[in-house]
C-alpha cells in the first residue's frame, strides 16, 4: 500500500498514523493489515474509574444515606460523584491517545454520536459508555436493543416516566427519528404505537435493567403494518427490518469514515451488506478492503472533529495535561466536549466544526499546547468574552495551559525525516499553493518548530 493509502487508513479508523507504525506496517498487504486493524479491535476492554467511595448510593436508599451521613454530606458526596462525569471524560480521551487498540476506540466515539445521549450519574454514563464499546462492532440488532434498555438512555429520553396509563413518546420517536431511521420515515401512529411497547421499561439502582409489569400495555399494537402485542424488542425487530435502517445507518458510516459527500453508488453497495445481517465488522472490513475507499476523492477531505484535532497532535507528539480541567476548557472552546453532547441530535460535524471562531482557534491550539503553551493575553481578540470566562473560572489567573510535551519521543521518530517528508508525514490534503508558497519561505529553525508551524496551516484541519 502507498503511503498516502495507510494514512488515510490510520486516520479513518484511529487519529492518524506516527513515522515508528508506518516503519512497522509500510510492507504489510492490504488484506493482512486489515486483518491485524481488526484482530486488535476484537478485545473489548471496559473504561472504568475507581468509584468506591460512592457505592453507598447503590447499596442503600437516599433516606438511609441522609440519615448516616447528613444532608450537607450527602449533597457534597453526590455532587463530588456528578463531577466524576468529568474524569471519565479525561479518562477517555487518554483511552483514544492509546494506540493498541485505537480502532475499536474510534467505533465507540463514532456510535456516541449516533445514540446520542447525556447523564450525569457516574455509574450509568460510564455503563452507557461501555455498553457503546462493547457493541461498537458487533451486531446492530443487539446493540440498539441493548442501548434502549440503558438507564442514560431512559433517564435522557422519559422512557422511564412511559406507563401504560400515560405514554411518553420522546424515546420511541427519537429512536426511529435519530437512531434508525431518519426524519420521514415513520408515522404519528407509528410512534404511538411504539411507544405503547416500551411502557413499563425502567432499571434499578445499580442500573440493571426490569420490567415494571403494572405500567406495561400488554395490549395489541399495529406498527408498520404488522399486528400483535408487541414489546419494546420486537417493535425493535420490526424496525431493522426496513431497508432504510440499514441505509440510515450507513449514511452515517459513510460521511464519517469515507466522505462527507455520499456517493451513491457506493452507499447501495454497503447498505445491502449490512442489511443482510447488521454485522457492524463486516461492512466495516468490507469498506477498508474496497479499492474505492482509497480513491484520491476521499483523501484528505474531512475536517477533524476538535477530538480528532487534539488526539491526532497527541500521536506525533505525546502531551499530558497536568491540569486536567484545561483539557475541557479546550473541548469547550472547539465544541466538542465528549459526554456533553449539545442535544439529542449530537454534533453536526463536518463544515459544522469550522466558524470564523474556531478556525483561528483551532489554527492556534498547536502552539498552545506545543509552543510552551502559552495563551498571551494581548492577543486573545476575538476570543476575549471566552476567555474572560476561563479565566474567572480558574483560582490562579495564568497565561500557561499546564502541560508535559515528549519532544524527545517526537525527535526520536522524525529526527531521520528531511523537512519534505516531515510534511507528508503530517499532512495528507492538497495543499494550496499560497500555502506551500509560505512554508517554503519559513525560516525553519528546527523540526519542532517546522512540526508546529505544519500543524498551524489550514490543511492540517483535514484527514
């Protein structure tokens, strides 16, 4: 495979490719690498923070908790575990800068942004998160019946407030609108109906899953033309049995894998493989093995996600932050703050991450991490209400993002490249000629400061 090939590869399942796998994989054929892509992803490996202290609101009620630790204790203890939501959302995206099994990680952002969802109860967001990469490239059918029986989802969508004597319809209305089949695809009655099926569904304190029998309508619903006392897994059934699920879904894959732009062609092509049997892995591997998948039309055309843009820097050179609340300040800034999606619709992507306010501060987030991390208050201009409000936020007023950079690991991998080929290594669009022109005229004083200024131009924006 050409080089241009494995990074376009590199980029669509994981946050690009670094010069030491390029070494390791530049000889492998298109099928073995595949094959080794997905041996990888094949372990499933749960995401879970240490959550000991606050086991007590799963083994007892809130009256008992209260009455052994206080109404001031037990507020500040429940407040300390919604802060948790925090962590988790660090932890997972030092999970994404791992690099042994980064696919399966890229599957599970891609579906969190598809069965959209938002919680602030530690246990049951981190339970929702994992049940997302556990499925992440297994079989839909079982996954969509998995996710509605989550208490986020539930919680999220009403569906535990959905009793026979009342319906609430926004889960069986967003499950056919957002997670399956799209807008016009389905009827009010339809919708009715459903959400009939999923009466009584609700979970427990330690977020198992149970049917609350009294509140359930055992009576018969007629959806999509068939008849019968339905529940919320055959009405499920029932849906993935509509060809446009499987486009639906595919639709998605396409523009976030391939290209933002649908042929199709190729999307017919991979609808009818996945509708066959909704085995996620195989249509996934199908796209990775066509020949078409590596067209130059797809190459360099998608703009990174503001998680795609830190994770990818992070690949060519390892940063931590040592103040881990900055790291969400960064999300917030670009838009995109992982386990706060805006609304159920999730994040539009694409052009959609790019205003005249992100440009310029994605443009610049290299040197802020990279170039001492300075943010220099003189120059903040457009940004000035945001940051004002970062800075109101945080106890000590400081100009640096407090952050551990691995140069050494960064020369010890591109210390042999010439300055040409440091450049195709890290970016993989065309690029403009008045671009080219600039960085032609660089006065180029080491490659740390050439791997910055490259990560500074408008086609690093792409993959």
């Amino acid at each position: 495979m050409k080089k241009i090939h494995l990074q376009h590869l590199y980029w669509r399942s994981g946050f690009g490719l670094s010069n030491k796998e390029f070494q390791e994989i530049k000889s492998f054929s298109k099928s073995k690498l595949i094959l080794q892509l997905f041996k990888q992803a094949s372990h499933y490996n749960p995401l879970e923070l240490d959550l000991s202290e606050f086991l007590i609101f799963l083994d007892q009620p809130t009256k008992s908790i209260k009455k052994e630790l206080g109404e001031k204790q037990y507020r500040e203890l429940k407040r300390k575990s919604q802060r948790k939501v925090r962590d988790l959302n660090q932890a997972w995206i030092e999970r994404l800068c791992e690099h042994n099994n980064t696919f399966r990680e890229k599957m599970t952002l891609f579906w969190a942004n598809v069965f959209v969802c938002r919680d602030n109860n530690i246990f049951f967001i981190q339970q929702y998160n994992n049940t997302l990469r556990k499925h992440a490239l297994g079989n839909f059918r079982e996954f969509v019946k998995a996710i509605a029986k989550e208490p986020s989802m539930s919680k999220y969508l009403n569906n535990r407030q959905n009793k026979k004597k009342s319906p609430n319809e926004n889960f069986a209305r967003e499950l056919m609108e957002l997670f399956t089949l799209g807008v016009g695809n389905y009827t009010e009655k339809d919708i009715k109906e459903s959400a009939r099926a999923f009466t009584g569904w609700s979970f427990n304190k330690k977020g198992k899953f149970y049917l609350r029998k009294k509140h359930h309508d055992y009576g018969k619903k007629t959806f999509f033309g068939k008849t019968g006392n339905f529940d919320g897994d055959e009405i499920i059934d029932i849906i993935l049995n509509q060809k446009q699920c499987a486009k639906y879904i595919c639709e998605k894959i396409y523009t976030y894998f391939i290209n933002p732009r649908i042929d199709k062609k190729r999307l017919e092509e991979i609808t009818t493989i996945f509708y066959k049997d909704y085995d996620i892995e195989k249509v996934m591997k199908h796209i990775f093995l066509s020949k078409w998948f590596y067209d130059d039309k797809n190459i360099g055309v998608k703009i990174k996600s503001p998680i795609e843009l830190i994770v990818g820097i992070n690949t060519i050179v390892p940063v931590t932050f040592q103040k881990k609340k900055q790291l969400n300040y960064l999300q917030k800034m670009m838009g995109q703050v992982l386990l706060y999606p805006n609304n159920v619709s999730g994040w539009k992507g694409g052009r959609f991450w790019i205003d005249s306010n992100t440009l310029m501060f994605r443009m610049k987030l290299p040197s802020l991490i990279l170039n001492n991390a300075i943010i220099n208050l003189e120059e903040k201009g457009e940004f000035e209400d945001d940051f004002n409000m970062y800075y109101k936020q945080v106890k000590k007023r400081t100009r640096y993002l407090k952050i551990s950079k691995n140069w050494n690991f960064f020369l010890s991998e591109y210390s042999n490249l010439t300055y040409t080929e440091l450049k195709e290594q890290l970016i993989i669009s065309k690029i403009d000629e008045d671009t080219n022109q600039f960085l032609n005229n660089l006065n180029i004083k080491s490659k740390k400061n050439y791997c910055i200024q490259l990560m500074s131009i408008p086609e690093y924006q792409l993959c």
